[in-house]
C-alpha cells in the first residue's frame, strides 16, 4: 500500500509544489486563463482520450459490468450532497460567530455567500476517483473485485463532476434574483466535458492516424499535470489561512463520513462483503476532486476553500485508509 500512494502522490507533490514555487513569477491572470483552458479544452480532450480507449479492459484485465457499482456510485452521489446540505445548513445557524471571523458576515443572521456554498458542495460531494482512486485500487483489492471500483470511477468521472458538479456550481453562481432552472440545464447541456466524452464514445471505433491518436492519449498526463500546477498556484495565492478551519469539515465529510456511510449501507441493504464493499467505500472516500478547483475558476466560487479541501482531504487519506481497509476489508 505505501508504495502505491508513493506512486499516486508523488506527481500532485512535484507539480503542486512547482505551481507553488514559481507563482510569484507569473502573471496574476494565469490561474483564471489555465483553470478556464481546462475546463474549455484540457478536460474534455481528456475525456475523448479515455472514451476512446478499450474500456473493456481497463485495469488489469478486469471484466464485466456491475451494475449495482453503478448505482452505488449514484448513491453515493446523492447521500453526500444531502448530508453536505445539511451539515452546511446546521453549522452556519449555529456557529454564526465562525463565519464572521472567515468571511467577514454578519452574526445576526445565518451565511448565505453563496460562492462559499458551492464550494463546500463541490468539495464534499466529488472526489478524486480517477487519479487517486484507480491508482492504489489494485494494490488494496482483489483482482475478481476491481471491476467494481473502475466501474465506480467510470460512473462518477461522468455523472459526477461535470453532472452533478455543473449543476451545483451554475446554482450558487447566480444570484437568487436571477436563479432559473433553465440557466442550470443549459449549463449542463453545453458543458463541454460531456460532449468531450460523447465524442470520444461516437469515434471509438474510428480509426485515426497514429500520430493524431498518441497525441490525444497524452494529453491525459498534461491535464492532469496541469490541474495539479493549478492548485499549486492556487495555494500560493491564499490570503486567509483560516479557509483550511472551515476546508476540514466538507474534508471529513469526503474522506470519513460519506465512505463510512457508503460501507453500512452497502453491508445492510446490498448485502456487500469482502472486497467488493471494500471497493466501494475506497473509491466513495477518494480526497476532493480537483475537477471542483476548475468548476469555481469557469463559475467564480471561492477558490481557496476548495484548495484548501484539496490539500486537507488528499493528507486526511492517508490516516483513515487503514482504518477502511481493517473495518471493511
């Protein structure tokens, strides 16, 4: 296990790091121009990549199709939306005084900055499936069980950030005076990371020339290269340090809650066991995506607390993995 999450975490160190290191040489603008030449071109030449690739052997040489993976992954989904509602609802009623002290409101009344708000979603509602998720699955589960975390990962890398993500972020972008439920589903419609994937999907079995088709399969290691240099600059750009007070708890919803919520569910109501259910709470428990810091640069939400959740969420990983793997293993 030590040496998979070597492997998964020593490129988001090096590039995060470089981002960190050679901000203060780069023009201010180039944060918003990178996490909008992703979200308009890298992801969705990203997702044709993937879509054209065989994905009936996608880790492995692992088969088949559950679909009950599937709809976990849909459940997940929604489970940690609702309870990041809730949670965000409840803490800003009672804690007004926290909220003045990060962001500046009022006590008399609950928050309601709303880019905070999408945010706090975004953070704790997707995670990190692909990268992270698919990068230690093979070293913690068994080989007959791993279909089901790459089927996981398939169904959230589509329906997740650039479904329900798009959704959550068009939402709290607008104010309420001009919130219509049409702005939402036209933002869904034309998000180009969907048609970036449905592309993929029509061309799969169109053959192109060599050079054109390695050129397409590399981007996916630039995107994600760029994406980790984009939290890197991010990071260096935090003014108020007290954002990682209010990252920790849309962190502990993604890493602890939601996955131990995940692993119950599934033992009473699927009748999970072994690595199957263990396949499901790993990838349900994957850090904050960094699909979430793109999101906020297209939609202006607060940056800095999906940084922050990043970097809280990707550290937090590491102590409730064992724990994940002894309770549900």
């Amino acid at each position: 296990m030590a040496e998979s999450l070597v492997h998964a975490y020593t490129p988001l160190i090096l590039w995060m790091g470089l981002g960190l290191l050679i901000f203060r040489f780069l023009p201010n603008w180039l944060p918003k121009f990178l996490g909008r030449g992703l979200y308009w071109v890298g992801v969705p030449l990203e997702l044709v990549a993937l879509a054209r690739q065989d994905n009936q052997h996608p880790v492995g040489g692992v088969e088949g199709f559950p679909i009950q993976a599937s709809l976990v992954t849909l459940g997940a989904l929604l489970l940690g939306l609702i309870v990041s509602w809730l949670v965000w609802w409840g803490w800003q009623y009672f804690n007004p005084r926290f909220f003045k002290a990060n962001l500046g409101e009022s006590v008399s009344k609950p928050v309601l900055d709303s880019a905070t708000k999408g945010s706090f979603l975004l953070a704790a509602v997707l995670g990190n499936t692909g990268f992270v998720g698919l990068a230690i699955a093979p070293y913690l589960i068994k080989v007959d069980a791993l279909n089901w975390a790459v089927i996981y990962s398939i169904t959230h890398n589509v329906i997740g950030p650039y479904g329900v993500g798009v959704l959550i972020a068009s939402y709290f972008s607008h104010t309420r005076s001009k919130n219509r439920w049409w702005m939402q589903l036209w933002d869904l419609l034309t998000v180009p990371p969907l048609w970036g994937f449905v592309m993929g999907k029509l061309t799969q079995n169109i053959p192109l020339p060599e050079v054109l088709e390695s050129g397409i399969q590399a981007s996916v290691d630039v995107v994600i290269a760029a994406a980790f240099l984009l939290t890197g600059m991010r990071l260096a750009q935090l003014q108020r340090w007290k954002n990682l007070q209010l990252a920790l708890l849309p962190s502990v919803l993604k890493v602890v809650i939601t996955p131990l919520l995940v692993g119950l569910l599934t033992t009473w109501c699927l009748g999970l066991s072994g690595d199957r259910r263990l396949a499901m709470v790993l990838m349900s428990g994957m850090p904050s995506a960094f699909a979430g810091l793109i999101l906020a640069e297209e939609y202006n939400l607060n940056r800095d607390l999906i940084v922050s959740s990043i970097i809280i969420s990707t550290i937090l990983l590491l102590l409730v993995l064992p724990v994940w793997i002894q309770v549900f293993g």
